[in-house]
C-alpha cells in the first residue's frame, strides 16, 4: 500500500507531539502524502500509544483504530501522536503525564483540551490536519481556543474501534483543521460503517461544503449567552450569527432547560463510565508490571497509584462512588434522566430550527496554572457537553478575537445532519474571508 | 457530606491506592464537586427511553485473531505463552 514516504521534521516548541514519525510512509488516494497528526488516545500499529499516562508509558499496539487504517487507505502519512489531558481528562492538556502543550496563539496560554496537542499541531501549521476526539467537547474546546475548525460529528458516524475508552457512550473521533473544507474532506475519509464497533451506524459522509445558507433556521438558546459567558464572548459570537443573517438565515430565540443540570448530569456519567473502562489499566496485560508475587489487590494499587495522575484518579474515584450502593440512584440513575431530557430538548428545538449557535466556550483560553480546582476547569465544559449527552454534530469554527485570542462559533445540528453544521460553518468561514 | 473514610473506602474499592497524606485534599475536593452533583436533585421525569431499536444478532463465527506472540508483546509479566497475572489466593 505505502509508495512513498515524506519527512516530518517539525518545530515543536508547543510539546503539541509525545511521539513524532520522522519518515512516515504513505499511499495513494484522496490524502496522498499528507501529514495527518493522531491524538494519542487512538491506536497506530507498531507506534507507541501512551493516552499521555505514565500507565501506557511503551505501549505499542498491535492493531491500528479503524480511523487510522482509513486514513492510511486515502494515502495520508501518519505524522505522530499528539498530546493530551490524560485519558482525554481535562479542558487544558495540562492534565498529560508528559507536560502541557502551549497554545501557538500565546505561549502562556492552554490550548484546551483534551485534543490540545491536535490542535496546536493544526495552528502551528505543523500538520494540514488531525483527529481528536471529542467526550465533552475536547475537539471543539481546543479548536475554539487555538482558532481552528474542529467537527464533533454524531455519535456513531465514525468507528471507536482502536479509540482508547474513556467515556464510551459520549465519546467519538473526529477531524480538526485550519478550515472548513479540509475538516470536511478528513470527515469524508473516517466516517462510515465498522463491523468491530457495536454502535457504528452505516452512514457516510460524501459531502462538498456549500455556501448556500438561505432559509436556515437558526435555534438562539439564551443559556448560551447568559451568566457565566464571557460578554465579549456573547457579543463577538453574536456578529457571527448577525453575519449568517446576512447571507439569508433567519434566527429564532430558544431555551434549553436542561442546561441546568445538564453538566453534572455529564459529570457523574462520564467518570461512572471511566471507573469501568479504566479497570483494565492492572499491569497485567499492558504498561509497567505488575508484582506478581503480591496479592493482586495489593500489586494493582501499586501500579495505579504510580500509574494514574492525580485527575485519572479523582475522576475513577467519582464513578466508583456515584455507581455504589446506596448512592446509585441519587447520581447515575438521576443523571440518565437527565441526559434523556437533554436530549428531548434538542429534539423538540429541532422540530422548528435547522441548527443552534452559541459560543463554544465560554471563556478565551485560560493561562497556565489558572484553573488549579478540579470543579472551576469542569464548569468550563458547560456550552459543550450538552452536545454529548444528545450524541449530536457540532462544530467550532472561529469567529474572531477578544483580547488577541481567538473565539470559537459553535453550530450544533440534528443527529446525522453533520453536512449541516458543516456547511452553515463553510458559509460563515467563506463570508468573513472574502 | 463526603468523608475521609468514605474516600479510604472507594480508594480500596476502585483499586486506586491512596496514601493518608492524599485524603483531605481528595476529601475536600470530592465534596465540592459532590455538592455540584446536587443539582440533579431537580431533574423531574421518569426518563423513559423509547427509540423502536432492535439488537441486530450475527452469528457466531470463528475469525482470525491476535497472534499470541502480539498479544503477549506487550504483557508486563508471562509464562510459558500465557499473561502472569499477581496471585489471587
């Protein structure tokens, strides 16, 4: 398959790779000898796969994601594997077990998370493009905060087989770049039907951007705009959704009551499902040995405590807790309905509008170290997570800057009308460029 | 409210190994973060889930898998071709 190789000798003063192919080989086909980076919670065959944890450390998977065999069918050399929150946990990248990536924009800044080491690749012009992965909104949260595009599609569209699980019922891969019609065209590539995951649905994605956004009906919901956003945020984010109209899309306000609760809803799922896939991290079968002459309480929690950053450890310790008897049904039980709920109220917003915008964060980036309480960095997911818990596309697109840092637009569609999303993004892109 | 035994005791359960100069910040942090969670004392319905999905069922067919040698290579301890996993009894 692989014709040639290309060299991939980048400048990475952002710590945006925790492993970088110097001479990758490539194919033939629609990405033909581009460097594309891969997150490093995605298997590479023969390629060291870490999920920036000490606990993986010399991991090397014998199998590639079903993404990264695509990716090598459309001829793209794959660069290397990019930085993280550990586990795809956190909002910053500073939660990797190999330092934090900086954001390309301003150095003391985070570049989001938890695909920041993407997203720097991506806006340092490193790479043409990168997939992440997306649990709460850790595509569109580095993308926003890094000025790039990056589409969370619906949940289902592309394969997680190979996707190291964190968060298995929220989580996806998804592509990121410096513009719209790239995203699209690496959606075109990894989307699609796979026998190896049970909740792959047969839908690909052929699709060519479109400008054409007249009669779209755009969703307003005033959480999106309300306390804790960022005025300037709101205000910027709102002159992009101005320009929309401008090209013939009409806007309706909205409200989501869900919103409420619908991060801790998003919380108390997310390390319940963590506190399960994580099990498997023993010392056993992969990452540093296991003591097999200790009691195997004993030798795991000797691998896992030297094994785990302090965040992985928290976030086993919630789910375990909002998952045990006696607490069960006042947490994970409560929290699935109200992720039923979040989802009815999208559905009942998508019977009269085509789309949603909002910001995609409510913040810029944040400064190195800003944000050294667990709780503080979790309520920043407030505008992205709810995306999750409905399984629909969203995308983050930029908008423009406040305070010289880049804000990002975020367009939220229907299940399965990724196209959508991607093209009111396309429309905006182009308008604002021209 | 959260204490430092209930945190001892899921730290046990979750195979997570705490040391006792970990707890009180561990302590102070699950309780913040669990009285966020009581938000979702507020959620109202019965979140009854209704989708006309139906499991699709193949049959069970024997394919290639995982050479052993693969997947050994990256087992931290084995013995004669099989994973060595620390002593259960």
């Amino acid at each position: 398959m692989a014709e040639h190789t290309i060299r991939f000798e980048p400048d990475d003063r952002y710590n945006a790779f925790l492993t970088v192919c110097p001479h990758p080989d490539h194919g033939k086909g629609d990405l033909s000898g581009i460097a594309v980076a891969v997150k490093d919670n995605i298997s590479t065959l023969g390629i060291e796969t870490t999920c920036a944890s000490k606990i993986l450390k010399g991991y090397v998977p014998p199998y590639d994601a079903h993404a990264v065999t695509l990716l090598k069918g459309a001829g793209a050399a794959i660069a290397g594997k990019t930085n993280m929150d550990e586990f795809g946990m956190g909002t910053s990248t500073e939660n990797s077990a190999f330092g934090p990536t900086l954001n390309p924009r301003d150095t003391g800044r985070v570049p989001g998370g938890s695909s920041g080491g993407s997203a720097a690749a991506v806006a340092a012009g490193m790479v043409r493009m990168a997939l992440g992965t997306d649990t709460g909104g850790s595509i569109r949260c580095p993308a926003a905060f890094c000025g790039i595009v990056g589409l969370k599609p619906t949940y289902g569209r592309v394969s997680r087989y190979g996707l190291i699980a964190y968060a298995n019922s929220l989580e996806t891969i998804g592509p990121m770049a410096a513009n719209v019609s790239d995203v699209s065209l690496l959606m075109s590539i990894i989307a699609g039907h796979d026998r190896r995951d049970s909740t792959s649905y047969d839908r690909p994605y052929h699709h060519t951007p479109s400008t054409d956004v007249k009669g779209l009906r755009i969703g307003i919901p005033k959480e999106y705009f309300g306390a804790g956003v960022d005025p300037e945020i709101a205000a910027t984010v709102r002159r992009a959704i101005g320009r929309l109209e401008e090209l013939g899309a009409t806007t309706v306000p909205c409200s989501i009551p869900s919103m409420e609760y619908a991060l801790a809803a998003y919380y108390v799922i997310c390390t319940s499902e963590a506190s399960s896939n994580l099990a498997r991290f023993d010392g056993v079968r992969y990452g540093p040995a296991a003591d097999t002459k200790k009691s195997w309480h004993a030798a795991y929690q000797d691998v896992r405590k030297q094994g785990f950053g302090p965040e992985v450890r928290r976030r086993i310790m919630l789910g375990t807790f909002a998952l045990s008897s006696g607490y069960y049904g006042k947490y994970y039980a409560k929290a699935q309905v109200a992720r039923e709920n979040v989802r009815k109220d999208f559905a009942r917003l998508f019977t009269d509008v085509d789309v949603l915008c909002g910001p995609t964060m409510p913040t810029i980036a944040f400064k190195l170290g800003e944000k050294s309480d667990p709780l503080s960095m979790y309520l920043s997911d407030i505008l992205t997570v709810p995306v999750n818990l409905a399984g629909i596309p969203a995308i983050s697109v930029p908008c423009g800057k406040v305070q010289g840092m880049p804000v990002g637009l975020q367009i939220m569609g229907r299940p399965f009308e990724d196209e959508r999303v991607v093209d009111a993004a396309y429309a905006y892109e182009q308008a604002v460029k021209a | 409210m959260v204490t430092e035994k209930d945190v001892e005791h899921i730290g046990e359960l979750a195979d997570i190994g705490i040391d006792t100069n970990e707890l009180a910040t561990f302590t102070g942090q699950f309780n913040a973060i669990v009285d966020y969670f009581d938000v979702l004392d507020r959620v109202r319905g019965d979140g009854t889930v209704s989708r006309d999905l139906y499991n699709i069922l193949r049959d069970d067919e024997i394919e290639p898998s995982l050479p052993r040698e693969e997947a050994l290579r990256n087992a931290g301890a084995q013995e004669d071709g099989f994973i060595k996993a620390p002593r259960v009894m």
